[in-house]
C-alpha cells in the first residue's frame, strides 16, 4: 500500500523560493552573468570622476545582492557561481575602465588591431581572476537560506568576509607579478568620506572600508527590519567615522611657501621620438627652463627623450646657468645610463646645491621592462626605448629652499607603501611630491583624470601635497588633503604657476607603511575575513532541514 506524500511545509518553500518578477529573471543562471558584466561596465565608470565616486559603492551592492540571491545550495555549488559572477564583474570593470591600453599598442606600438584587441581582452581577464577569489569565497561562505532571513550576526559575518576577501584579492592584484592595482574601489572614493581613512590605513583600507559599506548596503535585502536598522546603523557610522578623521592633521606646514611652474608640452607620442621634431621639442621646453622665474619648475617625464650625451654639449650647460641666474631649481624628465648598456628612466634635479638624480624604481611592465618568456609579444610592436635598470626605493629627495621634494615618475605613485619607504629616514622624508609623467601612449581618454584621482589619493594617505607635470594631462597641484588646487586642461601647451606649502610629519599610514608595507592592511583584511567566517558558522545546524526529501 503506498503511502500519500508528505506535505511541504509552506513557510519553508516561500523561504527558499527564488525572487519572484524581474528580480528573478536578472538572478537566474542565464542571465546572471550579463548583469554581472553590465554592472562591472558601470563600476569602471565611477573611476577618474571624484563626483561619481560613491557610486561605486552602489553598483557593488547591487553585485552582491545577485552574488547573495543564490545561498540554498550547497557551498562548494554557491562557489562556482559566485566564481562565474566575480569573473563576468571582472571582464566588465577592466575592459570598461582599461580600454586605453589598446590605443598604447595597436595606435603607438604598431600592433595589428585584432592581436592588440585579443591581447587587452587576455590582459583584463587575467585581471579578473582576483574577483573571482573573492567572489567564490564570499558566496561559499554566506549564510545558508532557512526559515526565516539570515541572523543578525551571520549577516554581519558575511559582510566581513566580502570585504575581508575582496580587499586580500585586491592586494595580490596589486602586489603580484609587480602588481597592477588601477581601478583598485579606493581610488574611487578619494571625493567622499571614506577617505577619511586613507592617512590611517591607506588605500587598500579604504577599499576595505567601501566594500564593507557596498556588503552592508546590500545586506538591507537580506535581513530582518530588526537586522536591516543594524545595518544600516553600522553603514552610517562607517561614514561618520571618515567625516571625523578628515577633520584630523597629522602632518603640519613646513618650510617656505614655494613658487613652482610645471610644464605641459603636448609633444604627440607618435613625434616625439622622430629626428625632425626633436628640435623643437628640446628648443620649448629649454626656452622654458631657461626663462621662468619659480622657486622650482618640473618637466614631464622624458621632456628631453635623449640621453645627455646624445645632446649638443652646451644644452644643459646653458639651462644650469640660467637656472642659477634667475636663483631657481628644475628636475627634468631624462634617460639617462648607469654603466654599460644599462638605462634608467630619470629625473635630474638643476640648479641645487649639489647635483642630484632620481631613477625610476617602479618599472612598467612591456613598457620598461619585458616580463620573463613574453619577448615574442614585444616583438609584435614598435616602440622606441627599450629595457631599463632599477632605482632604489629610498633615494634622497631633492632640497629647494630646504623643503624636500620626493620626485616619482609616471605609475610609481600607484603604489602607496613603496612610496612610503621614502619616510623610513626622517633625515629624507619628503615634503612635497613631484609626480613626472607622459600618458601620451593612450590618447585624450579616461586615463588622464584616472591617474590624477591616484595622485589625490597619495596626497591623502601622507597629508602632503603633490605636484604633477606632464606630457598631455593632467598637470595640477593638490594640497595636503588631496584636493585639486590648480590643474592645466589637458592636451594644451602650457605652464601651471602655482604656490605649493611643504609639510611635516607621519601620518599611521606612512609610519606603519615605512616599516612594514602593506602589511597592517593584509592583516586587518585577513582578520575582518577570520571573523567573518566564525559568525557565519553560528548557529548554521539545521540550516538546511527544509531541504531534506520525505
């Protein structure tokens, strides 16, 4: 005699059951994906504009709800998809905000346009990788569906091990293979008050404090009203408390307010290196050198694209002496050579009291230096300058009027704690930084107020500010708090003059940062991921008793 089935326990189906509507369509496995990917798309677009900013943080939340629609299965099935819609987000936000790579090699590296659209779209998968960690273990250790919403700490503890595990993938992207972190989601606040936590724990800190925020924003779907007021509580405290900390100085004014004049010469990436167009690019910026009155003027990087010895004897000899004329100091953008067949991408410091060279420590990948086993893809372009040496970490910086100016060049100022080995040696910590750059290689695009927002977010983590001068865009002065005080319009010929106020002292970051790197931000990462974990193991017995068969 057969027996009737059991009846399904109602409350238990309607818990489980998948969002109904629209909702539904856009979390269901077929699609969930290409939503994953469009939201990438408009995360890459909130970078390089301060005023959309906190939206990145919006657009996450939204991710993480579709990462967070699915949590019946079991963990090792929740992982796989979540590893699907960390590496769709990943596809989405770097070919969305890393597009200008292609113009570098297909425009100015001469590379056929299917190898060099083929070689961005390999490029930005690998990048991908990253989110796919952090989204696989995310969604593997979110709280199982049940009875009832998620509880209070269980939810608290998934929020922790999202931004716990996303904040560790961004380091590794960041650190790894000479690391790459543009678009790192701290970049993206440096116009809101999240970063408030920068001079206390970096940027890697405040990426951790924006995907806190995104987790608990999301998690107001998720939660009980009891739940979703906690939550919200904890979001407007993490904000209140980076209103609180940008109110804090921890570094204070120092030395003589110094006159500078940066330098923009728009010379086009395809002339630059061409015998006919040399001339007049050493006669602009050599008229300038020779004629400006300023405490100091700065060049881009590579303003003189020769070595010293390639030039006409008397062009420098000509330009220390006027410097000296007029009682003003310059560092030049110049490759210079360090012993046999070793060249370095440099500054030279005029017109000081003693003569002073900074080389480039931060190389770039393809573009400075070529990657073990990659020499076939360098063959397939044609680019001038070829493999450089290193500098040190802790050059001295340059003195002007006794206020010291750490000079880095071009993509070094993305790398906050090897910036911050420069204040290992109080004797040298700096002042004031000089940020030289050309970003004529990737045309008039989203990459010049990209590089720009990175810099702010510099002047920020040390409460010192930075001059920039470069090629194309975007020479500007940002002060101490990593506001843009004056700024050049890009892709015109012209000189920034501006008045600059050195400043003292360390901020958590940077005496932290000096002494062990990005180290206090992994750790704080791996400890908010540790203790995610642990609250989502609470009371996860009988999560599941719904889903057995009868």
């Amino acid at each position: 005699m057969s027996e009737r089935p059991a009846k399904r326990d109602t409350q238990s189906a309607t818990a489980s059951a998948p969002p109904r509507g629209l909702l539904r369509q856009f979390t269901q496995p077929r699609c969930a994906p290409f939503v994953s990917i469009v939201l990438g798309v408009l995360l890459a677009q909130t970078f390089g504009r301060p005023q959309l900013g906190g939206w990145s943080i919006v657009i996450l939340a939204a991710w993480i709800s579709l990462l967070w629609a699915d949590t019946q299965t079991l963990p090792k099935d929740r992982a796989k998809r979540g590893a699907l819609l960390g590496f769709s987000l990943g596809l989405g936000w770097f070919t969305g905000g890393l597009w200008w790579l292609y113009i570098s090699m297909a425009v100015y590296g001469g590379m056929a346009p299917p190898i060099a659209g083929g070689a961005l779209l390999l490029f930005c998968a690998y990048l991908a990788l990253y989110p796919t960690l952090a989204a696989a273990l995310a969604a593997a250790l979110a709280p199982a569906a049940g009875r009832e919403p998620w509880k209070l700490a269980r939810a608290i503890g998934a929020a922790l091990v999202l931004a716990g595990g996303w904040t560790l993938a961004e380091w590794l992207r960041g650190t790894l293979f000479t690391g790459f972190p543009w678009l790192a989601l701290g970049y993206a606040q440096v116009g809101n008050p999240l970063s408030g936590y920068a001079p206390v724990i970096g940027q890697y800190g405040v990426n951790f404090a924006a995907a806190l925020a995104a987790a608990l924003l999301a998690l107001l779907s998720q939660v009980s009203l009891r739940g979703a007021l906690v939550s919200l509580g904890l979001l407007v405290a993490l904000f209140l408390g980076g209103l609180q900390l940008q109110q804090v100085r921890w570094t204070h004014a120092v030395g003589p307010t110094l006159k500078v004049a940066l330098l923009q010469g728009d010379v086009a990436q395809s002339e630059k290196f061409k015998p006919e167009t040399l001339g007049p690019t050493l006669q602009l910026y050599g008229d300038w050198l020779s004629s400006l009155k300023a405490n100091l003027i700065v060049t881009p990087e590579t303003a003189v694209p020769v070595l010293p010895e390639d030039l006409d004897p008397g062009y420098l000899r000509q330009i220390e002496r006027a410097l000296r004329e007029h009682h003003t100091a310059a560092l030049l953008g110049i490759p210079l050579t360090r012993g046999a067949d070793q060249y370095t991408n440099s500054v030279l410091g005029l017109g000081g009291a003693a003569p002073y060279r900074y080389d480039k420590s931060h190389l770039v990948p393809f573009g400075e230096f070529v990657p073990y086993g990659f020499h076939w893809f360098v063959k397939l372009m044609d680019m001038p300058l070829g493999s450089f040496a290193r500098g040190g970490l802790d050059q001295p910086p340059f003195v002007v009027q006794g206020v010291k100016v750490a000079p880095n060049i071009c993509y070094e100022d993305l790398f906050g704690a090897q910036m911050a080995q420069r204040f290992r040696n109080p004797a040298h910590a700096p002042n004031v930084f000089a940020n030289l750059t050309n970003l004529g290689w990737f045309g008039n695009t989203i990459i010049i107020p990209q590089h720009l927002e990175i810099a702010r977010m510099r002047s920020l983590e040390f409460q010192i500010p930075g001059i920039r001068a470069t090629n194309t865009g975007a020479t500007a002065i940002i002060n101490a708090h990593g506001q843009v005080a004056a700024e050049l319009p890009p892709y015109t010929v012209g000189v920034l003059t501006g008045s600059v106020q050195g400043h003292a002292g360390l901020t958590p970051f940077a005496r932290l940062a000096s002494r062990y790197g990005d180290w206090p931000e992994v750790l704080l990462a791996a400890l908010a991921l540790l203790l995610g974990w642990a609250l989502t193991r609470l009371q996860r017995g009988g999560t599941h008793h719904h889903n057995a068969r009868v």
